[in-house]
RNA sequence: GGGAGCUUAGCUCAGCUGGUUCAGAGCAUCUGCCUUACAAGCAGAGGGUCACUGGUUCGAACCCAGUAGUUCCCA
C-alpha cells in the first residue's frame, strides 16, 4: 500500500465523522457506568462559528473524547438559545427589506415570520462545529424555544411569582431606542466617547441673577424639575429656597441641596432630570420631584417636552445648543470624554428611560450560588475568577426580566384591568385565579401582558431542562430517568464574559428548583485576539474564518492551534502559526506511522533465530515502557486540573521527542546497501502497541487523524474504533531508575553530537567512546548510545586518553580520540572556561556551607543536597584539571 | 471614581509548599545537514537584572509594602 509523505485531513474528515455517527459513539443513554455530562453553552441561534467559539467547544470536546475513553458514559448536549433582541433584529430587518413592517403585524403573523426564519437560517452554526469534529449526540439537540422548554420557562416564572420573587414596577431601566426594548444592564456596553460639555445659564427666580449649569445632555432640559447643590458650596447657599426658570420652557423649578453633587464637576450644580438619568432618578425618589418624561420610546422628543417635539434626541442636542446660544444662555462648552451606554445587539445608545418592567428579586434567592462557589462545592477554574464572582453575587441587582419583544416567551402574567394581576399558564387558569381576587371580574377584560422573557431567563434552566423540562412542575422528587442519571453535569465551559449572564444564575436555578449545583467544574475560557491583542470580531475584520482554517490545516492542526495558546482564563493571542504548528505535529504523527508501517517483519527468519532482539531495541522498549507511564501520569494529573495546554504540550512531546526522536531512532533497522534490514517480531510488536497507546492519548485532541491511523494500523471489526477505545493505563511501579539512566545516556550521546557539530565531522563518521572508569562497568544501555550516538566502540579505560576530545558528564570522564581537528589551544580554552564556571558554582556553594545561620536553619535535605553539590563539583573540578594538564 | 488580575527569553506561556547543578517549555532565531518516515524534517547552539524600589528570611521569580505599565469587571 502506498501511504502519501504528507497526511490529508479532508480525507480522513469526510470519512470519519459519518462513520462515528452511523455508529452511535456519540449516543448516550443511561445505563450503569459513571456519566460524565456537559452542556453546550448553547450558541445564540443567529450565530456563526468565530474563533471563540472554536476554543469553547474544542475544549468540551477533547473533554467528552478523554471521559469517553476512560469508561464513563460520555453525554454532550448540543443546542441553540433563541435569542430575542439579535433574532428579533434579525427578522424585522429582513421583513423591512420584503416592504413589511412589523408594526403592521398582529404578534402570530410575526411570530411565523420569526419561526420561518429559524427553520430556515438557524443553527447553521451547529453543522459548522461537526466540521470540527464535535461529538455531541445530535438526538438531543435543543433550543430554548422548543415547546416543552418553553413550558418550564413558564413555569419557573409562575413558581417565582407565587413565592413572590417576582414584582412589577416603574424603573429606571436601559432603554435600546432601536430595537424598543429594556436591556438587561449586563448587555449594556459602556464606550469612551467625545462630547461636549455645555453651560447653561438659569435664571434665578425674581432676579437678574443667573447661576450657571453643566450638562452634557441639553436635549433633556425640558426634563429638569430642579436644580441640585451641594449643601456644603458656599458659592450657592445664598440660593436656599430660591426657584429657577427652566429655559426654553420657561418652566419653574426649585433649587434643592443634595450631597450626592460633587462639587469639583462642572460649576457643581447639577440640572435634575429624573425621568432621563439614574441617579437623578433617586435624587427625585428622595427629593419627590416630578419627572417629566421629554423621549419617545423611540428616542424622539415627545409631546410631554412642551418644544422640539419629534424631533430626534441627537438632532434636538444640536438645535437646542443653536437656540441656547441664541438666546444668550450658553457660557461656553468644554469638550470632555465620557462614557456612553451602547446596546450589545444594535449598538444603539442607551437610554435611561423610567418603564414598568418585571423583576426578580435577587438576594434571597441567590445566596446558596453564592455559598456554594466560596465553599468549594462548584468549582471555578481558573480560581481568580471567585473573587469577581463574589463580588457580584454579594452586590447583585434585580434582574430584569422583561423584554418588549415578540420572540420569546410571553410573560405569563394577566391583568384584569382594574388592578389585579396573576400569573398562570393559560387565561381559563388565570380568570379562575383572577375571580378569587376580584368577584366583579369581566372576563372580557382580561388581558395577558405583551412583553417576552429576557432569553437568559430561559438559558438559566439548560442544564436542567435539556433532560427533564416538565421538572419544574413535576418537582424534582418525580424526575426523570435522564435528569436523575445526567445532573448534576460534569464540567461548564464557557466565557468569562457571561460568568453573572449565565453561570451564576443557572447556579441559581439549580439550587432553587433541584437543590443541587448543575454542574460540579466551570472552566473559563479566555477571549481570542490577534497578536495585536485586539479582541477577534468581524466588524475589525482581524478574525479568520474558522472553516478556512480548517481546510488549510485540518481540523485537527486548528483544534491543537487553538490550544497550545490557551492558558485557562487568560486571554490567548491567537496566531494562525499555532495552526501550522498542530499541522505539523499532524504530520510528526502520520510519518511516525508510515516508518512504523514500512518495517519488514521476516517471520522465518526468526523461527531460524537468525534475527535476535538487538540490545538497543531491547533497552529502549523498557525505556519507552517506563516514559509512557511516567508522561501519561503527568498527562493525566493536567486533565484532573483542567491545565489543557499542558496536557496537551506533555503529549507533544512525548509523541515527538520520545518517541519519535529517541525510541524510534533507537529501533529503526540498520540501513545496508540502500535497502533497511528487517525488524524482530517482538520489538515490531512492542512497537505497534506503543502506537496505538499513543494513538490514544492523542485522540481527544486530534480525533481524526487517530482514528484514519488506527484503521491503517490493521483491519479492524466495524466497533473497533479509537474513538471508544480505552484510555491506556499507568504500568504501577514503573522504573524511575531507568529513566534516569537513560537521561545520562542521552546527555552522552547529544554530546558527542555535539562534539561532531563543533568539530564538523560528518554524522557518517563513526568515532571511538572511550569512559575513563577502574572498573569494566557496562551496561545494556551501552549497545543504544553506540547506535544513537554512531559509534564504532564503546571502551573503558583506567587511565585518561592523551591527545583525544575529553569532556566530563555526571562524574565520569570521556574521551573521543580524533585523528583530526584537534586543536589543543581551543581545547584548553573550552576547558577553562567550564572550569571557571564550576569554581564559580563551588564558591557559591561553599558560601551557603560556611553560613553558620543556613546551616542551623535549613531543612537536612537542603543541607545535604548542598554538600553533595559541593563533593560532585569537586570531583568535576578535578577531572576537568587533570584534562587541562594533559593537554599542556 | 471603586475593585480584581497581570508583568518571567524576540513571541506565547509553565514555574504548585520559598530550597536539587547558578530559572523551564513550545514557537521563532542562528549553525550544519536534500541521512534512507518526515525540509511541514534532522542534529546542534545561542538567548533572561524574573517590570522597578524597598522589606521579611540563612535563602525570594515565589511572601509583604510601595511605584510604573497593562488588562478586565463595576459605577
């Protein structure tokens, strides 16, 4: 069989992944093994896949692939939210390109528009990540919308309800003017901006005198209701009591003292529009001004304002600014930089607008995530990241959960028109609950609210509904077989950027509806940028497509790209470099295997016993034995501590440097007359089964070049896949005396390699080892560094090699005669300089040693280990003199 | 304005309880190799005032304080 010099990933892409799927791998249902579940962060259903989304889900990936192969019952849930504001954007936007508005359309018409667009566009992202190689089991992809996920979304809003968790009142609340709807204040994104600062002269009541007032908002004049000072600024006390006229409206309003006005800001007066400002909201609560109510929800002046009336919010800043001027009331303006609210779905300006809205009241319910994060019970990886959690949650606002939109849940509460509200499921149930309230009820009078549900009141249930969505009602005591077998899951990962969005209170929703943490880890990814450290986004246009990068590297090259430079909760400075660097390891990989697979096994001529088991295959078959143990041990204690780039580095260099660099090299069949002498069946069968172990250990990273490999391998039956193979396990007691050995025989050979590359003799050349020792103390580890090393001899001496290359490793002396090249002059001068090093090191030594405190102090290992530094440096020191004085 | 984190080689990062031969990887760099699995490769090498200043300690990249730069969160 012809296998190519460079390994194709489409091929083996196209091939595997139906494969797995016809098979089942990625099913899950309960039985009696351990789970080990995750749920998908479920992507927003408008998505595409872009770089952050590739490390999220690589990483659940390689996760579910590793949990899968060590015999747990491996459960990936997939699925999609539904995304209110951005899906809603979304339809309205293509209904306007079609001539439809979406005011013309009762709430059901618009409904199918929005339902047709999700049949049609949604969740094209859940196909981009099979490209991947995700092994989710696709039967139970959900969406937050479906109608039995919906049904517990309802539920949990008439279960607050009716514990009173949930209340309806005026606020003031971010207002997105685009898309008509209350933002929560998390999706608020705060911008530094340039604006003006412009002083408006007041007119004090019954006098000439003016005092003067600094806003950066003008537009909003005709809001004021007063004007506020600090009660501690001299310049003003002479106004207590006093009134001012409002300008352009000519509208009375009094001066009130408040110590919420810095002084030191502007004039340190403080114009109080409560309708339009948060904080001036509050001084109004306290205050009990009026509030005036100048905008229209679409951010236009409004008929209340009394002038400019239509007139768009930005367009009247500028014209009230002309007219000010006009006026003679304008002192002058400053330019400042402040920070302006924009809407993470439209990119609208925030407006504070006072709206009666819906909230869920945080504190009670929030305390047990709380406890539960600081005592240890959900873990949080990288730990950092419980600080800001605690912060949060001790200081936690209500939530609100009010959206005037269509696409979502419809808030299950209904109003009898008179003052009375239930919620229930459906208005026959609500009417029945409305009469006992009200036993004049007109039924035609019954009303359900209009707004929807904000999406994360849905996406808080996911890892409790994707399993059992009637548990809400049904109580967790009658759960289902799958919630009871799946949750709490496993591992969460998922952005920091949506740690109080959507970790916290799915924390929240599975300690109040089951008592239990939904999930045991939450690992926290960090955020893709470029090298410039810019955050990756399409409208910069400093994002690769992650589906070219596929093609161009292999799924398999972007998934070890991606994590080779993502430290947990850190940041990672994504380069496409890293991609050619997991393509290369693809290809490390994929030569190994056709090295491996080109050995000829001459099977009678061992019955003939004519090939024996060279010793150096022998020693490096133990050898491999043991660093597999001992790296897989390593590999395995990263995994268990979430540290994904190491895990995955360990496996790096255990497959490139150990095996491929060292075992390999050391096994490879002489080369004679341009033709490779075969290879004894027991070192070719050791060697295969160290494959397929390293297959394994590299199959959660790169699933599909293992899998084509392991089928190469032999023929195999239908099941026998890598993808459910077992996960190999750790020989108990390996050898650590051998490893270390070995470690000496490699720092021997690369020195004479070294020895080669400075002397440049060519690798061909075969020299002479020559170790300076009283006794004849060979070891089968002496036929390896013979071969690895190119020898023609490894001797033994009791005297010291006049006129050949010496160099001292450990505390043994060597020698290489060289017929050539030997200068005596370069070499005195490499000797003294590595004799100046170790005096150097033995003076430091021996200074710690003369410290009468260390020497009382320091542990008796540390003491020893010093004074074994000093006996070894010693003996380095002599040997390297006596060397010196040979060559004098 | 308040809070949290970060700063270790050219780049990206490890460094876990303060203590093994004067701080480790990977990539990049340099030198030599078209050696027969792989030039997407092989062999070898160089590269560091652990941000700065002070303190604690026999001993500090690690603990403490301050300074600077930087990132994020909250207002």
């Amino acid at each position: 069989m012809e296998i190519g010099k460079t390994y194709n990933p489409s091929e083996a892409e196209a091939k595997w992944y139906p494969f797995w799927i016809k098979n089942n791998f990625f099913k899950s249902t309960p039985d009696h093994r351990q789970p080990y579940t995750i749920v998908m962060p479920p992507p927003n259903v408008t998505g595409v896949l872009h770089m952050g989304h590739m490390l999220n889900y690589t990483i659940q990936d390689v996760l579910i692939r590793r949990a899968r192969m060590l015999g747990f019952n491996a459960c990936w849930v997939p699925g999609t939210d539904h995304a209110s504001i951005a899906t809603e954007t979304k339809v309205v936007a293509l209904l306007k390109e079609k001539g439809i508005n979406k005011t013309d359309l009762s709430r059901e018409e618009f409904l199918k528009h929005a339902w047709g667009w999700k049949e049609k566009y949604g969740g094209i992202i859940l196909e981009q990540l099979k490209k991947l190689g995700a092994s989710c089991d696709w039967d139970r992809t959900r969406f937050t919308m479906d109608e039995d996920l919906s049904e517990a979304v309802i539920d949990t809003f008439i279960d607050l309800y009716n514990k009173g968790h949930i209340y309806r009142g005026v606020r003031m609340v971010n207002w997105d003017p685009q898309s008509l709807t209350a933002v929560s204040d998390e999706e608020v994104i705060y911008k530094e901006a340039q604006s003006k600062l412009v002083y408006v002269k007041y007119q004090i009541e019954g006098s000439d005198e003016f005092m003067t007032v600094a806003t950066t908002r003008p537009e909003t004049i005709m809001g004021d209701t007063a004007i506020c000072i600090n009660p501690t600024d001299e310049r003003y006390s002479h106004l207590k009591g006093k009134q001012v006229i409002v300008p352009i409206v000519n509208r009375l309003v009094p001066i009130i003292f408040d110590e919420y006005v810095d002084k030191e800001f502007g004039t340190g007066t403080l114009k109080v529009t409560p309708a339009h400002d948060i904080n001036d909201f509050n001084l109004g609560q306290k205050h009990k001004l009026q509030s005036i109510d100048v905008l229209t929800p679409e951010g236009k002046i409004s008929e209340a304002a009394g002038a400019y009336i239509g007139l768009d919010r930005f367009a009247c800043r500028k014209q009230i600014i002309k007219d000010l001027e006009e006026l003679g009331l304008v002192s002058k303006i400053e330019d400042i930089k402040n920070k302006v609210g924009y809407s993470e779905r439209t990119n609208a300006v925030i407006e504070p607008r006072l709206s009666m809205q819906w909230f869920l009241k945080m504190e009670d319910i929030s305390k047990p995530a709380l406890e539960n994060v600081l005592n240890g019970e959900i873990k949080l990886i990288p730990e950092k990241f419980i600080n800001t959690y605690k912060h949060w949650m001790e200081n936690v606002h209500d939530w609100c959960i009010s959206r005037q939109l269509s696409w979502g849940q419809r808030i299950p509460a209904w109003y009898d028109g008179q003052g009375n509200t239930v919620a229930a499921k459906t208005k026959e149930e609500a009417i029945v609950l409305l009469k006992s309230k009200n036993s004049e009820l007109n039924t035609e009078n019954v009303k359900q609210d209009e707004d929807v549900l904000d999406t994360w009141f849905s996406s808080w249930l996911w890892p409790i509904t994707v399993f059992d969505p009637a548990v809400i009602r049904n109580g967790k005591a009658n759960a289902n077989e799958d919630l009871n077998y799946y949750y709490p899951t496993n591992d969460l990962v998922t952005a920091p950027e949506i740690l109080f969005f959507w970790v916290a209170r799915m924390a929240i929703a599975g300690y109040e509806w089951m008592q239990e943490k939904p999930f045991r880890n939450v690992y926290l990814t960090g955020i893709v940028r470029d090298k410039l450290g810019r955050k990756m986004s399409k409208s910069l246009g400093n994002s690769p497509e992650p589906l070219d990068l596929i093609l161009k590297y292999g799924a398999d090259g972007v998934r070890v790209g991606m994590l080779l430079c993502s430290p947990a909760g850190n940041d990672l400075m994504f380069d496409e470099s890293y991609c050619e660097q997991g393509r290369n390891f693809a290809n490390k990989i994929w030569n190994a295997f056709r090295l491996i697979k080109g050995f000829e096994v001459d099977l009678l001529k061992l019955n003939d016993n004519e090939i024996q088991q060279p010793n150096s295959s022998k020693t490096a078959i133990t050898w491999f034995e043991n660093k597999l143990s001992e790296q897989l041990e390593i590999i395995n204690v990263h995994y268990n501590k979430h540290r994904m780039s190491d895990a995955l580095m360990a496996t790096y260099k255990l497959v490139w440097d150990d095996f491929c660099a060292w075992y390999l090299e050391a096994i490879k069949p002489d080369f004679v007359d341009g033709k490779s002498l075969p290879i004894d069946k027991t070192t070719f069968d050791a060697t295969i089964n160290f494959l397929e172990s390293l297959l394994k250990i590299i199959h959660p990273w790169m699933p599909f070049i293992t899998e084509e490999i392991w089928h190469l391998i032999k023929n195999r039956e239908e099941k026998d896949c890598i993808i459910i193979a077992e996960w190999p396990t750790i020989k108990n007691n390996f050898d650590k005396k051998q490893l270390a050995e070995f470690e000496i025989s490699k720092e021997l050979i690369t020195m004479v390699r070294n020895v080669r590359a400075q002397k440049l003799l060519s690798p061909k050349e075969k020299l002479d080892l020559i170790e300076k020792t009283s006794d004849n103390n060979s070891s089968n580890l002496n036929s390896t560094i013979i071969k690895l090393a190119n020898l023609n001899s490894y001797s033994y001496s009791k005297n010291k090699i006049d006129g050949a290359y010496g160099f001292v490793i450990k505390n043994s002396e060597f020698y290489i005669p060289l017929t050539h090249n030997l200068n005596a002059d370069d070499e005195l001068k490499r000797l003294n300089k590595e004799l100046d090093y170790y005096k150097g090191f033995l003076k430091s030594v021996l200074i710690k040693l003369s410290n009468e405190k260390f020497v009382s102090n320091a542990k008796s290992e540390v003491i020893s280990a010093e004074r074994k530094k000093e006996s070894d440096t010693l003996n380095k020191i002599n040997s390297i003199e006596e060397q010196i004085n040979s060559l004098k």
